[in-house]
C-alpha cells in the first residue's frame, strides 16, 4: 500500500540557529487600575528556527506600515505567553499567535511573530 500526501519533516536540533530573547513586562497599577511602572525583563535566551513568512505595506495612513511575519519554533516549553515580545537580531517582534506544541510530543514549540517598521 503506498502512502498519498505529504510527507512531514521532522524538525532537528541543528535547525535552531538563530538566538532569541523573549521578553515579558512587569507592570504596577495605582488604585484606579492606570498602569504607573512598567519594567522589561527578559524570560529567557534560546536557540530558535526563524523563517519569515509574508510582508505587507499599507499606504492608507499618512505613514507607510511595512509589516513582516514570521514562524518561530524553539525546543518546547511552557513559559513562553500569547503577550511576550521576542528581541531577534535587534528587531522587536509581536507574538499574533498562541504558542503550541508543534507534533504533540512536547519536543517543539511554535508561534507566529510581526514585526512592524513605520516610515513617517
């Protein structure tokens, strides 16, 4: 019997090249519940695949936004946040996806990213 479909290839170690912060804010509120302190602190370094997915440029404001996405995948774990931020090779990037477990092992960890650059 052969087997139709796409075959998946399994992620390797040797594919995490690039390195990665990920980054989480503290924030203290007053009574009113205003943000007064908010403090960047880094949740940690690790070894990451990050490949760029799409980009988009939007001339619809008096600004061009220039958007490009991305898909990360580090070794699994369970800290990383829908609200994190990821610092990668100088750019800041916005996680837009829930990270999840990339083959249901608990062996990758996988979200998408944007970055936006504002030309005004």
């Amino acid at each position: 019997m052969r087997q139709v479909g796409l075959a998946l290839k399994q992620m390797t170690v040797d594919e995490l090249s690039e390195r990665i912060s990920v980054i989480y804010y503290e924030t203290e509120r007053n009574n009113r519940g205003d943000i007064i302190k908010r403090e960047e602190n880094v949740r940690c370094m690790v070894w990451a695949k990050v490949l760029p997915l799409t980009g988009k440029i939007e001339d619809t404001t008096p600004e061009r936004i220039n958007t490009v996405t991305y898909r990360i995948t580090i070794r699994y774990r369970t800290d990383i946040l829908p609200d994190d931020e990821i610092i990668w090779r100088g750019r800041r990037l916005k996680i837009t996806t829930a990270p999840y477990d990339l083959e249901n092992r608990r062996t990758w960890l996988q979200f998408e990213c944007m970055e936006v650059i504002k030309d005004g």
